[in-house]
C-alpha cells in the first residue's frame, strides 16, 4: 500500500536534495497525479533549475552542485491586503509583508536566457522573474 520501498537509481549523474513535494503513491501502487511533482529545468550552460514548494522558492545549481542562486518566499493574495486598523495599515503598508517575489507552492519552473518562469500552484500564475547580474567576478584559470 502506502509505506516507503527502498529506492535505488542506476546511472545518476548526481542527486540535488531540495527538490520538492513528490506525490505520494496512488491507488494501484503508482503515483497518477503528477500535479504535485516538481518540473525542473536547465539552462544552455547546464545549471540546474528546480522548484522547492516546501520553502517557497527556485534553486539555481551549477554543474558542480553549488548553489548559485536561490529566489522567492512565500506570499499570496494577503500579501497586499492593507488593513487600516493596524499600524502597518494606517501607514498604507500591505498587514502582512509581501517578499520582493512572492510564491506560493511553486512546481516548476523553467529558464530561458533572459527569465525564469515559475508555476505558481497556490496563487494560480505563472510567474516571470527577469534575470539581472548585480555583480562581475573575474578570475584567474590556472
């Protein structure tokens, strides 16, 4: 039925922990919804790209593992509801902080060479992050 089976993957390349939610499995023993699978992508480089619902946010990994970049947090639709009653409200500031790139459940996401497009499960969009650099670093290949 439903308890875990022991796993084992042939040929891996390398495993990325982070990567989530995983369906469950379903009746018959498979897993038949792939709603709640996370989609991943690489870019023309090979960085890896995944969704991570459990924390709201992308993870971009080099060819090496490391990461390069990590983006979102959790917001939704209430993230802009300014109540007038608190003192965030009076001040015309949404009740509840909104992060700089709001997520709710992200599934997948993919990259091209300008953006990353995220599926917004819970707030029912995609989303399109732009790409900007806001540093250079040059080094010395020995």
């Amino acid at each position: 039925g439903g308890r875990p089976r022991p796993a084992f993957v042939e040929g891996a390349v390398r495993a990325y922990p982070g990567m989530a939610p995983f369906s469950h499995t379903g009746f018959g023993g498979n897993s038949c919804c792939v709603c709640r699978s996370p989609r991943f992508d690489l870019d023309r480089y090979g960085r890896l790209v995944m969704p991570n619902a459990m924390t709201n946010s992308v993870t971009v990994l080099d060819n090496a593992g490391n990461k390069i970049l990590e983006f979102g947090a959790y917001g939704n639709f209430d993230s802009r509801y300014v109540n007038p009653n608190t003192d965030r409200g009076r001040a015309g500031k949404p009740t509840v902080a909104t992060p700089k790139i709001p997520l709710g459940w992200p599934t997948g996401v993919g990259v091209s060479e300008g953006h990353f497009y995220v599926n917004d499960t819970y707030n029912r969009r995609a989303v399109r992050v732009d790409k900007t650099c806001a540093t250079e670093a040059i080094c010395e290949i020995k």
